[in-house]
C-alpha cells in the first residue's frame, strides 16, 4: 500500500528536504515487508526554479546569477538529467518507492513512469511518445521531463508534467541538454486549461497501475 501526499504549492527547497526524510526511511525494507514500502509527495511550486542534474557540467556562477535574476530560484541537485524549470501550472511528482522491495530495476523504473504519463496524456485526449531521450513528448515537443536518483535501492525526484505553466519560462535555459529543444503543455494541446489538480489523480492511478500496486 502506497501513502499518496498532495503537498499543493511549495517551494523546492523543502520538498527535497522532505524526498531526502522519507527515502532515509524507505530504505531498510525488504522484499514482502507488510507494511507501507514507499509514498508518493506531489507538488506544483509557487517558487519559479531552475534545477540542473548531475550531468550538468556548466552550471558556472554567471549562469546561476542570470536565472535568479529573473525571480527564479536555482538548484544543483543530484539527479539523473540535465536543466529543466519548475513553476505554477507544472505538476511535479515525487514517487519515493523502494525499488528492491517492489523488485523494479532502475531503468524498467523508469519506463514505468514513462508510461505512466503517456496514458494519462491518453486520458486527457493527448497522443503522447516516448522517444531514445527520456521524457515524454506530443509529436516533436517535450511534455514531461523526467530525473530520478536512487540510494540505497530508493528511489526520489520524478517528472514535471506540463499541465498549464507559463513556457517562456524555458526559453532561458537548453532543456534537457537537448539544443533547439521545443516545449508544450497539455494546456497548448487541447486549446483549454488543464490544472495540476486535474490531472494528478490520473497520474496516481497510471502510476500504480504500472507498479501493480495499491495507494490511498
């Protein structure tokens, strides 16, 4: 039994702090433990925030000033991926699930969540693919971004799923590493609002449905 939290609108610094505390937690349970092995934190930041990954290699101080400069936070972070923004109208998911317990390896983890967005795009009336670059995309434009970390067979960060952000907000940056590289939104694609709040409770169900698990 999976622990769903909707944490709402929060500032980054301290939904790392709170993936760092329950991955410390998750990470002694074994195979078949009765108990709850991982929980799901859910957020869509009030803070605008550019995060850049462990395969970063020019996160320089100049570039750092220049994004917080234009109100934005900015985080060097220890997960797989390159640059991406976090802002309103962007749902961000957490899932902090004891991969050994679940007998998941890393990368079909990560298919996992992959598909897991493609059918809630599916949901939404949204043709959505996967391609060779990790993330999830609507014809030749990135829809969801995906880095995760994994200690101790726990795995933390997630994806940010575009629901109705302001996208000129990636235009400072080259998301993803991936030069020339075009955003949209759900919002973009079916020419109405779409909200977080719309859209997460897809989200969870896709998610345990690629787990075969159960949550609450």
């Amino acid at each position: 039994m999976a622990l769903v939290r909707k944490l709402g609108r929060v500032a980054y610094a301290p939904t790392l702090e709170l993936q760092l505390q329950l991955a410390a937690k998750y990470k002694n349970i074994s195979r078949g433990a009765v108990k709850p092995w991982g929980r799901s934190s859910w957020s869509s930041t009030n803070l605008r925030c550019y995060t850049f990954g462990l395969r970063q290699k020019d996160y320089k101080l100049h570039a750092r000033e220049r994004l917080r400069g234009l109100g934005a936070e900015v985080h060097k972070v220890r997960r797989g991926g390159l640059a991406t923004f976090h802002g309103p109208g962007q749902l961000v998911c957490y899932p902090i699930l004891n991969l050994r317990a679940l007998n998941v390896g890393i990368r079909d983890y990560v298919h996992c969540l992959e598909k897991a967005v493609v059918a809630t795009c599916t949901d939404l009336g949204v043709a959505a693919h996967t391609t060779n670059c990790t993330g999830v995309w609507v014809g030749p434009q990135k829809v969801c971004a995906l880095g995760i970390q994994v200690s101790h067979g726990v795995s933390f960060h997630g994806l940010g799923l575009n629901c109705c952000p302001n996208l000129s907000w990636f235009d400072h940056i080259v998301p993803c590493g991936i030069p020339d590289l075009q955003v949209t939104s759900l919002s973009y694609q079916l020419n109405r609002t779409v909200t977080p709040d719309e859209v997460a409770p897809l989200l969870v169900k896709n998610l345990a449905h690629c787990l075969s698990i159960s949550y609450h």
